[in-house]
C-alpha cells in the first residue's frame, strides 16, 4: 500500500504534467465540453488513446480554473494501478493537504479503477463537479451508468478534424478560402496529406509511425486483451489485421472464419465489439426497415483514423479511394446514424435521422469512363428507392452537378464538403 507521503509525491507530480503539458490546437469539441461547465452533471470524455482527451483536460483547467482552481488524477499512472477505489478518500485528502480545498476533479483514463464510480457519486452529491476521461465506451457507461444514472453527459473525444489539421499547419480558413485560388491549392495540398497521415495529434506533430503502432498495441493488449482475459492474443491480431486490411469493404461473420482460426462466429461478433468499445473501429448494417436482417446481412468495417491503415493493414497497394471513403464516414459518423446500401447496386452510406432516410451519398475517388455509371446509378437507385430528390457524389478533387430524371447529383470534392461542415 501506499505511503501518505508517496501518494503525494504522485499527485505533485501529475499536476505537474499537466500544466506544463503545451496547450495546443484548441479542440473544437472543447465548445461542446464548456457548454457543460455550469451543469451540476459528470461531464465523461470518451474516445480512442492519444485521441486528445488529455488536452481538452489541459484546455479546461486553463480557461476556466486559471490553472488553479482544481484537482487532477492520472489513472494511466503505474503506480496507481489496482489503486482500492475504497482508498480514494487518502486522495483526496492528500489533494486538501497540498492545495486546499477545491470543488473540481478531472480524473483521467479513470477505467483502470474498479468501482471508481462509488467515490463520484458521493462527492458528486456532496457539490462537487467532476470531468472524467477513458478509453472504453462499454465500461464507463455501464459503471457510470448503475451509480450515476442521468446523472453524466457523455462526449467523444475524436482525432483531429481536416479544419484542426489545418490549424496544426498554420493554414488560416474562412468562408472566402474555397472559392481563392492559391489558398485553393494549397489546402488541397494538405488534403493529400490529411487523407493519408489521419488526424492523430501526437502522430502529426512528431511524425513518427512508431507512435501509432504503440497506440494500436496498447489498445490490444491493455484495453482489449487484459480486460476481457483474451488468452491468444494472436487470434485476436489475426482477426483484426484482416478487417483493418480489408476496411471499408463488405463481411459477413461466417467469411471471416475462412481467413482467421476462429472457429465460432459469436467469438468473432465478440471480439470486433472488443474493438469497437475502443473507439479504434466501427462496422455499420446494410439499411433494412428488418432491425433482423440488418444484424444478419453483411457488414462493413472501418478504422477511425487513416493514419493506422497505412501503418497496420498487410495490403500491398494502396487505394486511396477506400481512403476517402474511410474519411467520409468517420466525419459522419460523428453526427449521424450511418448505413450503407445495397440491393441491385450499391450505394456506400445512408444517413438516417428519426428512422428516416436523409440523405445518400456516394464516395469515389474520380469519376471516369470506366467508373461513372456506376457511382453513378447506386447513387440513383438508393435515391428513388427512398424518394430523395437530392444525392451527394464525394470525390477527390471533381466538382459538378449532374441533372437527371427529376434528380439532382451534387459532385463535391471531399476537402471542400469537409469546410463547408
């Protein structure tokens, strides 16, 4: 067990970090996340590792507790491994000796800590806010969720948008930029490079592939593997160095069992969810009115950020097509429930909202000879199929508007839908 002074000395510490941490690109979601200041709630940031959850904690402390006015703890700290939550009060009462008394927690990477959700609560309805960071959906909201119910707002914490990425490379935007030419050229320079580097801060600034293979690996083994006692880790490697080789592209359970040694499809089901508790991946259902037939037809599989395609998947081309459309979908998965399409053709998302279709959208890279009617005519027939009058075609870099049968087609090139977000 630990020392009092020990304790102190870890505390001391932490704080430390996290004031001299840099203060960086101010996070967008940062909007959301002081919106939530005033409420009496658990303000819970959830999201992928080395997402940037930390920095949003680094932000707030600044802005709104003048670097002063607040308690910090770091879970992801070694030496508070295993740490009792029925010892917290020798935290907090180590914080009260050091600095005084304070009415603000943030605890960070708090899923480390069995039961932490008793402490909250009861200080919680002692007056005391608190903001709270982790990397798995599943957990925290079942934990939070038994003591804490209606209680917390929960918010995701993503990768750096292409606005943010533009920020980090000291390119100034305005309604104006999409329509000048030089600063046209230029951002689709960065899009290039947004497209196939992600948005994962640390990965950006340091540019060392390294840093995204250990992101990966500790999601793997600690987040996955050691929390759900997965004995063969190298099951699990095999199965998701398949579905991240083969993102974006279609799947059923029972194919995947001919390319892995898994031999049961509720292993499998069980193992993607594993994944996907962590923010690193998501699938989505083929649209069906059937909630039945959307869990039993094919899926399709895609990874949050592009940046770990190109440092993790085992193919040997690359298709930067499959790459726009990595990126499309995880800027609408922010906001929306997605879907893709597919009975006679293909289209590759639906967007829907209160059980309702609202928009379809196709994503290519170029259109050309070879390609066009077919982007094309998925597109149109997952339009009439759900009467939309409107559809959007995304691509790299085309631009136009195609008329046809009562139907209009808006071609936008992927960077400049992503500005006009």
């Amino acid at each position: 067990m630990l020392s009092e002074a020990e304790i102190k000395e870890i505390l001391v510490k932490q704080r430390e970090t996290i004031l001299n941490k840099k203060y960086g690109i101010e996070r967008t979601i940062l909007i959301e996340v002081e919106s939530k200041i005033k409420l009496p709630h658990v303000v819970v940031l959830t999201g992928l590792r080395r997402s940037g959850k930390s920095t949003v904690l680094r932000q707030l402390i600044k802005k709104h507790y003048k670097d002063e006015d607040f308690y910090y703890i770091n879970f992801e700290d070694e030496r508070l491994f295993d740490f009792p939550a029925s010892e917290f009060n020798r935290l907090y009462e180590a914080l009260i000796s050091l600095y005084g008394k304070k009415k603000t927690f943030f605890l960070d990477e708090i899923q480390n800590i069995a039961n932490f959700e008793t402490f909250v609560r009861r200080l919680y309805e002692e007056g005391f806010k608190f903001f709270i960071t982790g990397s798995s959906a599943t957990l925290l909201s079942r934990e939070l969720g038994t003591k804490l119910t209606g209680r917390h707002v929960d918010i995701i914490v993503r990768p750096f948008s292409f606005l943010e990425f533009l920020e980090l490379k000291e390119v100034k935007t305005n309604k104006e930029s999409i329509y000048k030419i030089e600063a046209k050229v230029g951002i689709k320079k960065y899009f290039e490079e947004y497209l196939i580097k992600g948005g994962m801060p640390e990965y950006l600034i340091y540019n060392d592939p390294e840093l995204l293979t250990r992101i990966y690996e500790d999601t793997v083994i600690k987040d996955i593997a050691v929390r759900y006692k997965v004995d063969n880790v190298a099951v699990l490697r095999q199965l998701y160095s398949h579905l991240i080789s083969n993102f974006a592209n279609k799947f059923s359970y029972n194919s995947i069992k001919k390319f892995t040694s898994i031999n049961s499809v509720n292993t499998i089901k069980k193992f993607i969810s594993y994944l996907e508790e962590t923010y690193f991946a998501k699938t989505i259902n083929k649209f069906d009115y059937s909630f039945r037939k959307q869990i039993i037809n094919d899926k399709k599989f895609y990874v949050l950020d592009n940046g770990f395609i190109g440092v993790i998947s085992k193919k040997l081309t690359k298709d930067n097509g499959w790459l726009l459309e990595n990126l499309v979908f995880n800027c609408l998965n922010n906001d929306h429930e997605v879907f893709y399409y597919f009975n006679e053709k293909e289209c590759d998302f639906l967007i829907v909202k209160n059980k309702e279709i609202k928009q379809a959208i196709q994503v290519c890279y170029e259109l050309n000879e070879e390609n066009r009617e077919r982007e094309i005519a998925g597109l149109m027939e997952a339009m009439e199929k759900f009467k939309l009058k409107e559809g959007l075609l995304l691509t790299n870099s085309q631009e136009e508007e195609i008329k046809l049968t009562g139907k209009n087609i808006i071609v936008r090139p992927v960077w400049k839908w992503l500005l006009e977000k």
